[in-house]
C-alpha cells in the first residue's frame, strides 16, 4: 500500500468534557460495549508495526476521541519510539491530534512542538458561543482553558488549527467568529456542521444545523472571508480551499467531497477497525488491527459494503453545483421514497453557490492565487 491514513481512538469516547452535542457519545452508544477503555501499548504497537510494514510512502497517525489525551503523554512517547523502531522502509510519518484543548500544559505543548505534531484544538467561536456548547464534566464553560491552550503552542510553535462545530446558535453569527478567531490570529479554520444523532429526525435537537441556516452561515462567513481574500490576506478556512482547489483541477483531501466514501482506517482502543469515524459501530466492524492485514481489512466485505453509494437523483445528478457539491458525506444524505438519495443541505449548497461561485471563480482564475494550476 503506497499510502495509509489511520483515525485512531487511543481512549475510546472516554472525555474530561461534556459537550452538550457530542457526536462520538451517540455513536458508542449504538455499540453493545460503549466505552472500550484504553488502548494497551501491545494494541499501539501492533498498530504501528503494521502501518509501517505495509506502507510504501506515506503514513498518517491522526488521534481522536472522545479526548485522546487521556491516554496520558507515555503512551505518544511510545507512539514515537515505536515508529522509529519499526520504520524500517524510511516512510513519511505524519503525527496529528485533535483535542479539545482543556488541561493542556506546557508539557504537553512542548511535546507536540519537538515531535512536529499538527494540532486540531476545538473552539466554538466566541466565549458565550463556547461555553454555551463546551461545557466540563459539572457544566461550566471551558473557553478559558482552550484558549490558554493556544498561547501555550504560539509560545512553543506548535501547529495547529482551530476546529469550531456550526450549531444552531453560532451559525447565527458567522462573521463574528470569523472576525474573532481572526483576532486572536488563527488563520487555519476547519467549520463543522454539527450531527444530529445517527437514526434521529433531522433538525429536531437543540444544536442541530439547518439547511437554511447553515445556508446563510456560510454566505455571511464567504463575505467577510472574500474581503480578506481580495487583499491577499484571507486565513485558511478548509471549505472554500477545497472549493478553490476543485475550481482549479485539483481533487478535494475533505472527503466528504469526493462524492463516494471510500473505507479508511478508524481504530478504536481495543484494535477494531471501521471505515469511518461517523460509523464506529458494531455493523461497521472490518476487523483487528492486530490481526488483520490492511489489504484484507479494505477488501473484507464490510468495507466493500460501506463503498456502496446509493445513486443520486436524477435532479442532483444533473445539477449545475453537482461538480462542487458531489452529493456531499454519506451522514448528510437522506433516502427518497424511489430510493435514491438527496443532500439534507441541498437547499444551504444552492444558496451559497448561486451566492458564491461567481466571485470562487474569479479568485481561481487570478495568476496570484495558491490554487491557480499552472
């Protein structure tokens, strides 16, 4: 295999927060074991020696939870002496977290910065939107220490980038986060809608995201980010990147804009393997890292079942947006009475790109732009 990409869950949906719309709680929820507790260093191990024995180039370690810092500091110095033991073939690691930042210390700061890892830390726009949302384990708001979070990696330069959910609530005020974050100069933005839970009807919960706001929200946010784009200063936000990118020929690395899913590898602590992290469940489960080879895990026949994509309708198929859109992440897509399937945020596309695309394209097209070929 010439490259891998490994979504590990070292704690499980372990968390030392409570956040009030967590995707991940709902997901373990439908296992018939929940938590799956921590991962043993032989499970680690297993894991990297496989990644890299059958590996050619390239191999990214990327750690999520529930919050995998529980594991504690050991077990990523383990991670990192296990990798330079066992990469024999000389490939290309890539180390990433993604946490939520609360209780970070220098130590740890210091730790990713040494071993160049990329850091997503999980802020949701402003102090009230946050502590709103991101609340610790008796619900007090935890922006604070996030925050603190980030002065500790500007001080020991570690990478990071700054992932923020779009509720119901912050997707209100789009331009306000944006210009916050901006303030604080986080130029790497990832905007995640937030999930409403897996067999639930859409829109129902507190938090859950609308077609029509999230429509709006991502007007609003492409405004205040075209005006920077204009000058030259824009901040990276990962959607209108891989829209820009699509614009200039490039395939999108999002893959919930790829058009079909395509099985990677999500390892939950006890070394069970699922195609994708929106589907850590027991109907998903490809096999064990610790016992099956990365070629039988991609053809078993759970992977092979998970690459069947239901066909879109003929209306989406022969929409002008389709080359953008792609029918969007297979959690989005919602089953028509003929069986085929539709975007849930068809209507939210619509609106952005007849607001949007115009000004994308003139931005893809200019000599000066990153996305530019040639």
């Amino acid at each position: 295999m010439k490259y891998s990409s490994f979504l590990i869950k070292p704690a499980s949906g372990s968390c030392n927060m409570a956040c009030r719309y967590c995707f991940y709680r709902d997901v373990s929820a439908h296992r018939e074991q929940g938590n799956l507790g921590l991962m043993s260093g032989e499970i680690l191990e297993a894991l990297v020696r496989r990644a890299l024995e059958e590996t050619e180039y390239v191999c990214s370690f990327a750690f999520q939870g529930g919050e995998p810092t529980l594991v504690g500091l050991p077990f990523y110095r383990q991670l990192v002496e296990l990798q330079q033991k066992y990469n024999t073939h000389g490939v290309r690691i890539q180390n990433s977290i993604q946490t939520n930042g609360y209780r970070l210390n220098e130590e740890w700061a210091r730790f990713f910065a040494e071993n160049h890892f990329l850091v997503g830390i999980s802020i949701d726009g402003t102090r009230e939107l946050h502590d709103a949302a991101r609340v610790n384990a008796v619900g007090n708001g935890t922006y604070d220490d996030v925050e603190r979070a980030t002065r500790l990696f500007n001080t020991f330069h570690v990478e990071y980038n700054i992932l923020c959910v779009v509720t119901a609530s912050l997707a209100r005020r789009g331009e306000q986060v944006y210009r916050h974050f901006l303030r604080h100069n986080w130029r790497y933005m990832q905007f995640i809608p937030c999930l409403d839970p897996l067999e639930a009807e859409r829109g129902e919960e507190q938090w859950s995201l609308t077609p029509e706001r999230y429509g709006k929200f991502l007007c609003r946010l492409y405004d205040a980010w075209y005006t920077d784009a204009r000058q030259h200063k824009a901040p990276s936000v990962r959607h209108f990147d891989n829209w820009l990118g699509i614009l200039c020929g490039y395939p999108p690395e999002n893959c919930a804009m790829s058009g079909q899913c395509q099985p990677y590898f999500v390892v939950e602590a006890d070394g069970g393997v699922y195609p994708c992290d929106f589907y850590v469940t027991d109907e998903w489960r490809m096999g064990n890292i610790a016992s099956d080879s990365l070629d039988n895990l991609l053809h078993s026949d759970t992977a092979k079942r998970f690459r069947l994509t239901v066909p879109l309708t003929e209306e989406c198929r022969q929409c002008v947006y389709a080359p953008l859109c792609r029918g969007g992440c297979r959690r989005d897509r919602m089953m028509t009475a003929e069986g085929f399937a539709v975007n849930y945020y068809c209507e939210a596309y619509r609106k952005f790109f007849a607001h949007a695309l115009p000004s994308l394209r003139q931005l893809a097209l200019n000599p000066r732009s990153p996305y530019r070929v040639g």
